[in-house]
C-alpha cells in the first residue's frame, strides 16, 4: 500500500496485530540489523566472473549469498528482495529502517536502477498484465485488502510464493499465494522485466514474437528517403 493511503494491509478475521506504534516501527539495539544501502547495491550489481569469490576458498556461514557470475535482472532482484527479509514494516515508511508494502517494492527495483511509482495503485497501472497461471520470478502481484482498489502489493518469487512488506506481521516477510487471506483478495499481477531488459542491452527481436504481436499499435516513419519527401 502506498504512501497517503488511508488505512494499513487489512488482517484476516480474527487475527491479532502486534501491539507497535508504525510510526515507531525500529527494533530495539542489537535485535536486529538492517542491511546497508551499500550491501543492497551490491546485490544488484550484474558481476562478472572474475569478480566472484573461488570457490575453493570458504565462505563465512552468515555471509549474503554471493552474486553469480552474470546474473540476470530477475535473479538480482530476487537476491536483493529477499536480503530485505524482517526489514520493519512501517505504514509510509520508504528507509530500510522501516517500509510498507509498495514502498518495499519501489525500493527493491529502485536497486536495479528501475523506477516504479510509490503507492500500489499506481503500480498497477504500470507493466504488461500477465494471468496468474503466467506469473515469472519477479512479477508484482495485487491485492485488494481494505479499498476496491489495488491496497496491497508483493514480489512474486515462484513456486506459488511471494515476498511483502506484511502489517500482519510487521516485517518484510513470505508468503503462499494459496492463503486463503490472498486468495480472497487477489487481484492480479504485472511484469516490468522481460527479456531484453533482463539482458540489459540492445537486442533483435522479431516482430512476430506472441508477446509484441498482442502489443503492437503501429509505426511511424522518423528517417525519410529524398523521395519520400513530398514538396
């Protein structure tokens, strides 16, 4: 949900929110630690394979996992969502001291250096619609929790799974699609990574590819030949 928005991700029926000021949402000294803005960056960043750790040399057991050798967009962002785990939730928040749920988002892809609008309603503006039996890693998913309009939004993971900034439990966390909380308010999803964007350069691609035929609207002619001219 979004900054300005009136109300937080609704509970199920029955369930019984943490008793935490959101706008006090910081954890006490030493219970937790949040990962650094630097450490997020670097996550992201598409490496090369010189710059990846031999393997023969061990890794400390409470070290990230390490970036792969050419990962793509979506395996970078997936890396970088779930080292956002037990971040706090916090209703406007935008630090990683505290989030809500499309604030969560716009940060995680913000690391990828692609720009998402703040609140959850406009992201569902944004993106191509994909049906839920289509749904790819990296994915945003929707729900309707306490408007009629798109209140709540996560990253879809695979596996039927997704990673959001919950108020249930107050903390960036996973959870199934198949909750019947979700499933009740499911809405739908968009996809703002595709291929070429996950190659993160200039490509070929055909025009009959499925996707652009369902998506093409026409041209226009920008570089004229002399006699295309018309005096």
């Amino acid at each position: 949900m979004g900054l300005g928005l009136a109300s937080a991700e609704a509970p199920p029926s029955g369930a019984q929110l943490a008793l935490v000021d959101p706008q006090d949402a910081t954890p006490h000294i030493g219970a937790w630690k949040p990962p650094t803005e630097a450490e997020l960056a670097e996550l992201a960043r598409a490496v090369k394979a010189s710059d990846v750790t031999s393997p023969s040399i061990a890794a400390d057991p409470g070290a990230p996992e390490s970036p792969k050798a050419e990962a793509s967009i979506k395996e970078r962002l997936l890396r970088v969502a779930r080292r956002m785990l037990a971040v706090p939730y916090r209703f406007g928040g935008t630090t990683l001291w505290g989030l809500d749920c499309s604030g969560f988002v716009q940060k995680t892809f913000a690391y990828l250096d692609l720009d998402l609008p703040r609140s959850a309603r406009e992201q569902f503006r944004e993106g191509a619609k994909v049906a839920k039996a289509d749904l790819s890693p990296g994915d945003l998913v929707f729900f309707r929790t306490y408007a009629k309009y798109p209140s709540h939004v996560g990253i879809y993971l695979g596996d039927n799974r997704f990673v959001h900034a919950s108020s249930r439990d107050r903390k960036v966390t996973i959870e199934s699609l198949d909750t019947p909380y979700y499933v009740k308010r499911y809405l739908g999803d968009n996809r703002f990574i595709h291929a070429s964007a996950r190659d993160r350069k200039v490509t070929v691609e055909s025009l009959d590819t499925p996707y652009y035929v369902k998506r093409y609207i026409g041209a226009k002619r920008l570089l004229l030949e002399e006699n295309d001219i018309q005096n």
